[in-house]
C-alpha cells in the first residue's frame, strides 16, 4: 500500500519535498494560496507590474500525481493534520515547512491568496508608489535594501530614505563587502540614516500616497509622501501552540535533530524558518533541508535507514542584488567567506531573480 506523505506549506523547502517524492508517494500538498510566491522576486514585481507574474507559480503546475488542498492547518499531531475547514489528514509521514511571515511587499498580505489579487495588490501599490515624490523604508536589511534598490532602478530621480536604529548595515558580513554597499548607496543616492529610530510609525497606512512628517529619536523631522515596512520577521508556527506535537522553543521554533526530524519522532520533520537552527533564515537553507528530508523519506519509504544529515552553520552567505544590475554578495569558498562581485550578483540572482529556477520545478506537473 502506497504511504501518504503530508507537507503543510508550499513554500521554498515544501514545494521542493513535494516535487521529489511525487514519483514515490501519495503527496498531499497543504497550502491557503493558490500558487507559491517566489518572495525573492516580490520587490520586483511592485516596481515592474508588466513583469509581476514571473512571481507567482499555480500549485496545479507542480505535481504530476500529487495532491494540493487550499486549507490552512489549525493543529498537528503526530498522526496528521487538522485543517481551519474541520478536515482531518493523516499521513504516514508529516512535513512541517510553513517558514516565516513578512510585512508586504516584500510577501503578500495574509489575506491575499489568489494570484489575481496578489496581483492587483501590487499594481495598486505600484501606482501609489509611482506618484510619490519622496520614499521612507523603515529597515536597513536585505529587504529594505533591496526595496530601495529596485525604486532606483526604475525612478533614478526618487527621493529614497532608509532609516534604521542599527548602527551598521550587514552586521557579521566582510568589511569589503559592507564597503562596496555603503559606497554604490551612494552612488544611488539613497540616503540611509543609521542609528535613527522614529518617535512614532508614520500617521498614515503603509504603501498608501500621503504626504506625512515624521521625528526621529534626534529630533529631526523627516517628510515623506510614502513609505513602507521592512522589517520584523513572524515565524509561522502558531498551529503547533496547542502542544499535541512538540513544545515550542521561546521564539516559537520547533527543535529537530541532525535528520531534520521533530524531536520524539522518526516521522515527522520541520524544515526552513520554522527549526531551532543557527542556519539563516533564508530560502537557500530552506531548500537545502527539503533535500536532505526528501531523501531521508526516500529511504524509509525503501525499508533502508535514512542517513542524509543536516550540519547546521552559521556562516553568512548573501546576494543582494540593488535593481538588475547592481549589489552585493559573499558566498562560502573552500578558503572561507568571499565578497561576490556586482556582476556575480547579477547572474546568479539579480537578472531574474531565480525566476527560471522555477519555473523549471513546475513545468513538469499538471496544465
């Protein structure tokens, strides 16, 4: 009899177990969306509405066997799943991949899970954004940076301000690496206010066109017409806060082993943003973890002893790309951390954001 293996989240490291074990077991899919969101992609796809869809991949599109249900979970136990519907799931084996929340843009609104309307969110952002003379983004890491990057590149001319209560920009990352992104900031001129917090959020909502002004702690006053928010990631476990699967740790993380299995269970496993890792909480890692537990499941689903083992690490490795062009890396070497160059950047992510990457994974399931 053919074994059921259940992934909550289609995300980077969900979509990716999916694909490979649909050729070797009964997958079922658990997502509220209707397609995965490719987040690398998602500051793009405001600046650039015409190129928006590159973003978005139907979950139709993924398996060739599988199945995909539009739920959300509500509980886990180690038997299955419990859905917001009152279905109940259950699954030989249980993938837990439902990774991190994050402010629009940068991931769509909660809300929001048809395409359609992840659409329309972001061309109505788009246009708010194009009247506005003078931009705040409140967070100086990967993502306002990043957001910042794209503004330029399509309006050369905007006003663009980041503040951020950090002292430095890329804390723990090489001097030469950090160097090079103060220095083509500047030649963007964006301007980036370090060690600066505001005395309040600004009045008006989020993304919405509105002249405003706001304090910083030294007391200076900045005036903007939009600005938006990056910063303050959520990691996504609130269907575990009932305890009948594993205690979470206090950041609401879920403690695996050196296979990536839930502690207490050879058939349970979390992967991505949701584990109590060193690993960053990037999409990299994510899908790195999909690997090493769809092959562990591979060999169990064969009656062999699964030995794929996760080495947890806390290297840093980054590609920020500021527009097409632009930005800035640090990738592992056999002789430790070195800096990327810009055109690096742009080939292994900035020219398209990993968008041909995939593609690639769902071009081979259901149309």
């Amino acid at each position: 009899m053919e074994r059921t293996v259940v992934i909550i989240g289609g995300g980077y490291g969900g979509t990716l177990v999916a694909k490979e074990l649909d050729a070797d077991a009964n997958v079922i899919l658990i997502d509220p969306r209707e397609g995965f969101v490719n987040a690398a992609a998602s500051l793009r796809a405001l600046t650039r509405p015409d190129w928006a869809h590159n973003a978005f991949f139907p979950y139709g599109a993924l398996l060739s066997r599988g199945l995909v249900i539009r739920d959300r979970a509500v509980s886990v136990d180690p038997q299955g799943v419990t859905l917001a519907s009152g279905e109940r799931i259950r699954g030989d084996y249980l993938v837990l991949a439902t990774g991190s929340g994050y402010s629009y843009p940068a991931k769509p609104h909660p809300e929001a899970t048809e395409i359609a309307r992840q659409l329309d969110d972001l061309r109505e952002t788009h246009k708010e954004l194009s009247g506005a003379a003078r931009t705040l983004i409140l967070g100086a890491g990967p993502v306002g940076l990043e957001l910042a990057g794209e503004i330029k590149d399509i309006w050369p001319d905007k006003n663009v301000i980041i503040v951020d209560r950090a002292t430095e920009l890329l804390p723990g990352f090489l001097p030469e690496v950090r160097n090079s992104l103060h220095h083509q900031l500047n030649e963007r001129g964006i301007d980036l206010r370090l060690g600066t917090s505001l005395t309040a959020l600004p009045p008006v909502p989020a993304g919405k066109t509105a002249r405003f002004t706001v304090t910083t702690n030294n007391g200076e006053e900045i005036v903007a017409d939009i600005w938006f928010r990056a910063f303050g990631v959520q990691i996504n476990t609130n269907y575990l806060a009932d305890g009948r699967l594993t205690p979470l740790t206090d950041l609401g993380t879920i403690p695996v082993t050196d296979h990536l299995n839930v502690r207490g269970y050879d058939h349970v496993y979390a992967i991505g943003d949701i584990t109590e890792l060193p690993d960053p909480k990037m999409a990299s890692y994510a899908m790195e973890h999909a690997v090493i537990v769809a092959a562990n499941i591979k060999a169990q689903l064969a009656g062999e002893t699964p030995e794929a083992i996760h080495t947890p690490t806390s290297d840093r490795r980054i590609l920020l790309p500021l527009g097409t062009h632009a930005g800035v890396g640090q990738l592992p070497t056999a002789d430790g951390p070195a800096a990327a160059t810009a055109e690096t950047v742009h080939q292994r992510k900035g020219a398209d954001l990993f968008t041909a990457r995939f593609t690639a994974r769902f071009d081979q399931g259901r149309h």
